[in-house]
C-alpha cells in the first residue's frame, strides 16, 4: 500500500463529502425563507440514502467487472463483496479499494443533489427521495461505467473527463431539467419576487464548494502527484476567471456587480474546469474560465425566454458549465492531444449522456408523479414546504420586536416596537 497516496485519497474524499453541506447553504440561502430548511434537506437526504445505495450495489454497477458493450458493472461486489480492507488498486503498490469506493461515493452523493436546486419550493419531499433512489440506481451508476471504468464505452472512446463534467454535471444538469418539465413552473413564476432570502448563506456555500473542489478535483488524480498539483491549480485558477467573467458580463448587461453573481461565476467555473483541468495548462483554464463565466450568466437568463422553471439555475450553471468545459477541452488539451479528433469525442460524451439522462428522467420523473405525485400541494407550496414536510422554520421571529425576557410581564417600551416589519 502506498500510504501517502492513500492519505491523499481518504482526505480528498473527505473533502468532496463536505461539498454536499456546503451545496445545500449555498440552494438553502438562495431560496425564500419558507423553504430554506426543505432546500437544505433535499442535499442532506442524498447522504443518507445514496450511502446505502451505493454498498448494497451502486459501487458494483459503476466499478464491477463489465457485462458487455461498456454499459454497466456486474454484481460482483454487492455489499462490497469481496473487497478487504487490504485489497488493493493497482499492482504491487496501489491504494485501498475502500478508499477509492469512499471517494467515488462523494461523487455519487452529491450528483442528485445538485438536481435539487431546479425544483426548489414545489416538490413533495418524499416524493424526491423516491425520485433521487431511482435517478442514481438507472442514471448514475450506468453513466460513471461509461466515463470511468476501463471497460467503458465512452473511456474506450478516450473522452476527456479528469473529474466529471459527463458523468456528475452534465448529468445533473440535464436530468435537472427533465424534471422541471415534468412537475412545471412555481405558484407565481415570473411574475412574484422570487430574491434569494440570505446572501450571506450562498457566498458561504459557494467559498465551502470552493474549498471542497480541490478534493474533487485534484483527489481525481487518486495519487499525490504532478497531475494532482496541475489540476489544484487549474481548479483555483479558472474559477477565479469565471467570477470575473460573470461579473464583467452581469456589469455590462444589468448594470452592477453583485455577491450572487460571483458565487454564482466561482461554480460556474468549477464546473467547467472539472473534466478539462488535469489536460490543460494555466492558459487553458484562464479561457476556459472566462468563457464559462460570461457564457453561463447569459444562459441563465433562457429559463424566461423558453419558459421552464429551473429555480436556481441549475441548467444554465452545471448543464452549460458543464458542456463548455467538456467541449473546450478538445482544443485546448496539451501534448498534442487536443484537435478536432478530440473535439469530436467530447461532443459524442456530453451528447450521449445528455440524450440518455434526458430521457430516463423523464421516465423517472413521470413514474414517481403517477405513483404518489410529484408536485407539492398548491397550498402546501404558498404557505411554505418547510412546514408541511418537515413542521420546522429556519428562522425563530417570534421574539422579534418582543420585550427583553427580564421584563416579560410588562409592556415594552414603544423603541422596542420597530416600524420595519421582517419578511417571513
């Protein structure tokens, strides 16, 4: 066993598990305040149940031995069957299998939860746990054997994906907006204020995202490497970019330079960095960078100009974020790699995956509307999903304008009594 590859793995996965709590602050403060807790368990739920999945026979159909054509994985390794904890990858040195499945389950975590973001206020929790427990089962799982296992069809084909922008964004993405189509627009879209209620949440997700980032995508390296060290800097370096790019975009086109904007431009070019950033140099992630942040804050303003509801942007930040860094990365890959050779391999990746995502959400999507209802009960959404599903409230303001507790019993003063009321 190599131990410091094998620190660097367990630590990387580390890592990624934190960007589900971090993806979760940065949807729960951009959603109104009645359905900031919901937000915040739509990513929390993935970690239970995508856990549980993945042991019983999640890891076996991305990573067991190939059935034929590049499509799945045997069950070979349900229940991790057969795997010890000295079993190792590689050959004579290598890193626990544990430790890689530990890592390749962060992945498989935070995937569906990225969904969650376009179908934020509306949809019926249950109804989203049974939908995510189907989503990762016929979609994940199948599409990480294609991208990452040596059998692969789309490995075989020698598509670029270093970390995932096929198989965790433009996979999320599009199966994001399949959904939306399926359970359709909120009470009110376009047309009542939809603000985010806490700004402060999303620039503290968005910074733990960052952080997290480097595990997703350095840890991809699975070894303490130069490959690993290129891809950390590739990472900070593009997503740096891709705030600039985004605000620069949002400046000329709205007119200000605003703190969604720039969380909004650090994913953005995270997501875009992700497949490309171990085969590109400094350069190429400046560009690829500029080009996801300026190219993603346009699109998502389509979700009006074509009518779907994506609540929080999901198709245009990692559908688009993710097409821009899986495509650029044919031209601008190094060592002679890039080329319209390359180009077309990582057009025929993002649009396989896009095309079979698509559909089976959909499929997904309607199953579970036929089998329980997929939307929130009209009322239920208006009146807030937090309360109805989880019988909570992110924020106590009860006491708000109140008398001190030592004088309780007596009428407060009238400067106790402010005339700004807070927004529940």
């Amino acid at each position: 066993m190599n131990g410091a590859d094998t620190a660097f793995v367990l630590i990387s996965a580390a890592l990624v598990m934190l960007m589900t709590p971090a993806l979760a602050f940065f949807y729960g403060g951009m959603v109104r305040v009645k359905s900031a807790l919901n937000m915040l368990m739509m990513s929390f739920i993935s970690l239970g149940i995508v856990t549980v999945l993945w042991v019983l026979f999640g890891y076996s159909l991305a990573f067991g031995d190939d059935i034929g054509a590049g499509l799945l994985g045997d069950l070979g390794h349900i229940g991790l069957k057969g795997i010890a904890p000295d079993t190792l990858t590689g050959g004579k040195e290598g890193i626990p299998v544990l430790a890689f499945a530990l890592f390749q389950l962060m992945f498989a975590v935070i995937t569906p939860a990225l969904m969650s973001g376009a179908l934020a206020d509306r949809v019926k929790f249950s109804a989203w746990a049974l939908f995510i427990t189907l989503w990762v089962t016929a979609v994940y799982f199948p599409v990480a054997h294609w991208v990452w296992h040596a059998d692969g069809w789309l490995f075989k084909l020698k598509v670029i994906d270093f970390a995932g922008g096929t198989a965790v964004h433009i996979n999320a993405g599009i199966g994001a907006l399949a959904a939306v189509l399926v359970v359709g627009k909120r009470v009110g879209f376009a047309k009542d204020p939809m603000r985010p209620h806490s700004l402060p949440l999303v620039m503290l997700g968005a910074g733990l995202l960052w952080f997290g980032w480097f595990g997703f995508n350095a840890g991809s390296a699975l070894s303490a490497n130069g490959t690993a060290a290129n891809m950390a800097m590739n990472t900070q370096v593009a997503t740096g970019a891709a705030m600039l790019g985004w605000l620069a975009y949002e400046r000329i086109r709205h007119g200000a330079f605003t703190t969604l904007g720039a969380a909004s431009g650090a994913v953005a070019g995270l997501v875009a960095i992700t497949p490309s950033g171990a085969a590109v140099n400094a350069f190429g992630a400046i560009l690829i960078g500029l080009v996801a942040g300026a190219v993603c804050s346009w699109a998502v303003g389509l979700k009006f100009k074509l009518g779907f509801d994506d609540s929080l942007d999901v198709v245009g930040v990692h559908l688009v974020g993710g097409v821009i860094g899986t495509l650029l990365v044919g031209l601008l890959a190094t060592d002679g790699v890039g080329g319209l050779t390359q180009l077309g391999r990582q057009a025929a990746g993002a649009f396989s995956v896009m095309a079979y995502s698509f559909v089976v959400s959909w499929l997904l999507a309607k199953l579970v509307d036929k089998l329980m209802g997929f939307r929130a009960d009209e009322e239920d959404e208006i009146s807030g999903v937090d309360q109805a599903y989880h019988a909570e409230s992110a924020y106590d303001l009860s006491a708000v304008g109140g008398a001190p507790a030592s004088r309780a019993g007596s009428p407060a003063p009238a400067a106790q009594h402010p005339t700004r009321k807070v927004d529940a």
